[in-house]
C-alpha cells in the first residue's frame, strides 16, 4: 500500500538555538520511500545524523527568527500484520543486543512499578496472547482525551488518571510488555486514520524473534504504519526538541492512502 505524506511546521525562536527534527519516515526494508523532499529555513547549520538504532535520521539546526519546515513524501509499505497470538516470547538469555535496552525502565515507562500488576491480571496468558490482553486492557479501561497529559506524564501517571493521548497508551502498553520481561519501545510513526490528523506514537514488541508493531489507541494497523523512528520512550522520538524557547504558528500534519 502506498501513502501520501505532508508536513508542515511554522515555528519562531526568538534567539537562535539548536533544535533536533525527527519527521521524516525512515528507508526500510517494509517500507520504501518512493520519493521524498524537505525544505527548511536557512539557518547558522544544517547537519543529518543516525536516529536511534540507526532507524532513521535526525536534522540538527542551528536556527533563530522564523523556522518553516515542509516535507513531502510517497512511501510504500509492504508489511503484513502478524497473528500476535501465535507468537512467543524469547527467553532474556536468547534475546539478541538490539533488543536488551528495551527490556530495562525509562524515564517515561517505569515497568519495575508494573511488576505485581502483571504477575497477577495477566497471569494466564504468555508470549503474543500477553501482548493482546494488555493492549485490550487499555483500550478498556483509558479515554483518549486530548490535554489530558503534559511531557512529564509517566505511564504511572497514565494508569492512575485513566486517560491520555497516544504517547500515553504507548508508554503504558511498553511497561507493561516489559514488567512481563518481553522487550518493547516506542515508534513514532504515521498513519492515515489517526484523529485529529498528527504525528502518532504506538508501542513494538519483541516477539518470535523480530519486533512487531501494537497501538493500543485502535487508530492504526500494522500494515499502514509508517515508521519516523524508534526509542526508549517519547524523549527518544520527538518530532522537534529545541534547546530554547520556542513559539509555534501552525502545524499540520496529512497523511492519505493512495
């Protein structure tokens, strides 16, 4: 399936500052990127570096005054949605080092907090069928309720509320996956049936030997997702982080099904 990708972002700095830009979809082996262009405001330095785990790319800017940024992009995703259910969870000692970092808490997914939880609401149930009622248990018990969370909301936080957007679903889906000793991150990604349309963040299990996409939100499938990067938890994929102070105009995001 192929799909249309349009950003734009119209941000001010009121004095230069560096700013790290995480949006373009990155080139991988179930999703080729057919055509893609960016244009950004000059400014003091334009320089590419490898995202984490080198899934993706990162922009550093060194920028002040106004910062317009657009990016078009036609990507194809070949990629089926694997049955959860039949997969199994790989032993820690089999695990290979990719994976290792995304069995350990974050900033933002506290799992050791889930330990006790897990052990008993998810106790029947192991390998792809422990992700699957963990995801159900959230879309159960959560409200997608825009504002209801701020960058130092935790997956603790999270939990106690009941309520959050995608990060927070993604972070609560990836503490517990991981209270259950199965590896999980965070992708940020795009997707054509997120609502309101924005960049959207989902949590990948490790199952079976590969990592495997879940969202908890119900707003994207497996197969449609377009993937801009990886991380530990939100602080690893932010769209823009400015080591500043920052205004932001407008910012839209499209993504369409061709």
């Amino acid at each position: 399936m192929q799909f249309a990708i349009h950003v734009q972002l119209d941000y001010h700095f009121a004095q230069a500052c560096d700013v790290l830009l995480q949006i373009e979809a990155a080139a991988l082996p179930d999703q080729v990127i057919e055509d893609a262009a960016i244009t950004i405001t000059p400014g003091e330095h334009f320089a590419r570096v490898p995202a984490q785990d080198d899934i993706g790319e990162r922009i550093w800017l060194r920028i002040g005054g106004p910062m317009v940024v657009d990016y078009h992009a036609r990507v194809s995703v070949d990629r089926a949605a694997a049955d959860l259910a039949d997969l199994a969870r790989v032993p820690p000692h089999r695990l290979p080092g990719e994976a290792v970092p995304y069995l350990m808490p974050s900033r933002y997914c506290p799992s050791n907090r889930f330990a006790e939880l897990v052990a008993t609401e998810f106790a029947e149930v192991e390998g792809g069928a422990k992700i699957i009622a963990m995801r159900d248990w959230i879309a159960a018990h959560l409200v997608y309720e825009a504002g209801a969370s701020n960058s130092d909301t935790t997956a603790i936080d999270t939990f106690v509320d009941r309520k959050g957007i995608c990060r927070d679903y993604a972070h609560l889906m990836i503490a517990l996956a991981r209270a259950a000793d199965i590896p999980a991150r965070i992708a940020s990604v795009y997707a054509p049936r997120v609502t309101p349309p924005d960049f959207h963040a989902v949590a990948e299990v490790f199952l079976g030997g590969a990592w495997h996409l879940v969202d908890a939100t119900g707003m994207a499938e497996a197969e449609e997702m377009i993937r801009i990067g990886i991380g530990r938890d939100a602080g690893d994929v932010a769209f823009l982080t400015a080591f500043g102070a920052l205004e932001m105009n407008s910012q839209t995001v499209s993504v369409k099904a061709l």
